[in-house]
C-alpha cells in the first residue's frame, strides 16, 4: 500500500518512470545478496536517490484505533520502535553504497502516512537526527512531493539547456554549409566571367 501511495506521488510529480524513475529494480550487493529499492529515482548529471516505502504502520493503526490511554501509550512505543527498527534495517543494507549506481549519500525513507510520520517525530524529538546519523532522510507525503516537483524542475532545466545545446550545434553547422555555398557560389561565378571572357575573345577572334 505504501508502495502504490510512492508510486501516486511519483506520477504527480512530473516525472516519468523508467526515464526519471523505476520502480523495484533488482541489485546485489558485493556480498552476493539480493536488493530490491521500491524506488530509484534519477538526478541530472547521472546521479540517484533510493526511496524505501517498507515502513509497517501496524503499531501506528493500533494506536488511532485504540480509547484506552494505557494501551494507547504500548501501541505509541510500539510504533517508535517500529520506524527505529525500519531504520537500522535500512541503513544496514547500505543501498547507497551500490557499485553499479552513483547514489547521493542517503536513502529516503518514507513513511505513506502524514499523521504517523508527524506523531512519530513529535513523540520522539531525536527520531530525525537518529535516521539523519545513519544516511536516512525519515520523509512524509507532503515534503516527499515538494522534493520531487524540484527534482522534475531540474530536469526540465536540463532538458531545455540541452535543447539549447542542440540548437546552437545545429546553427553552427548551418552556418557552415552556408559558408560553404558562398565559397561554391563565388568560384562558380569566377568561373563563369572566366567563360565570358573566352566567350568574348572568340567572337571577337
């Protein structure tokens, strides 16, 4: 579920999959084991960030459902060690950390909830610093899309200085062939008043 709210988010953004996303692509680390991120998505200049959408809100569900204050309080605990665990099982997977990919220096985790991210890092003050520490960005809905709509504006910044690019190439080259049209232009003319000229001395002749 938390994969198809990324996925909604991704597509909102702007971007494209399997051009400036994919979804689940499969790695191995130098260890022989298998990875699978649920999303990497891709910077100008060839660069990458992971975002995992992996966080179980069972504990959380628990806690909003639940009237009684001291249970209320268990499935609360239960819910900061559930993010803290994700944490530390994320980190040491070390996804950044792929030979075959040029990530930037931390993973994305993201939690699909708003109201669970925002009760977790309230209730647990050092929550934030705990995952930055460990290259994690613990990451909501909200900023995850303002995140992405300036990943999209990057790349349409890129785009457009490419197509700059092409357009002055391709000026260059026109200018070229015109160039060289005049020089043909010139030498054609050459050779025409030089045929003039013989033409004139045979009559007169």
């Amino acid at each position: 579920w938390g994969e198809m709210i990324l996925e909604s988010i991704l597509e909102k953004s702007g971007l494209v999959r399997d051009r400036e996303y994919t979804m689940q692509p499969s790695f191995k680390s130098d260890d022989g084991k298998r990875l699978q991120p649920d999303v990497i998505v891709n910077y100008p200049e060839n660069r990458t960030v992971i975002i995992d959408a992996k966080v179980s809100l069972a504990a959380y569900e628990k806690y909003i459902s639940e009237d009684n204050p001291e249970e209320q309080e268990k499935h609360l605990r239960d819910h900061l060690t559930s993010v803290r665990h994700h944490i530390n099982d994320l980190n040491s997977k070390n996804y950044q950390d792929l030979y075959n990919i040029q990530s930037l220096d931390f993973v994305m985790m993201f939690m699909p909830v708003e109201p669970a991210y925002l009760l977790a890092v309230q209730k647990d003050p050092e929550l934030w610093n705990y995952a930055y520490d460990r290259r994690i960005l613990l990451i909501s809905p909200t900023n995850l899309l303002a995140a992405l709509k300036m990943i999209a504006s990057l790349w349409r910044q890129e785009y457009q200085n490419k197509n700059v690019l092409e357009i002055a190439r391709r000026s260059g080259d026109l200018i070229d062939k015109f160039y060289s049209l005049l020089e043909d232009l010139s030498h054609l003319g050459d050779d025409l008043n030089a045929a003039q000229k013989s033409y004139h001395n045979a009559v007169n002749k």
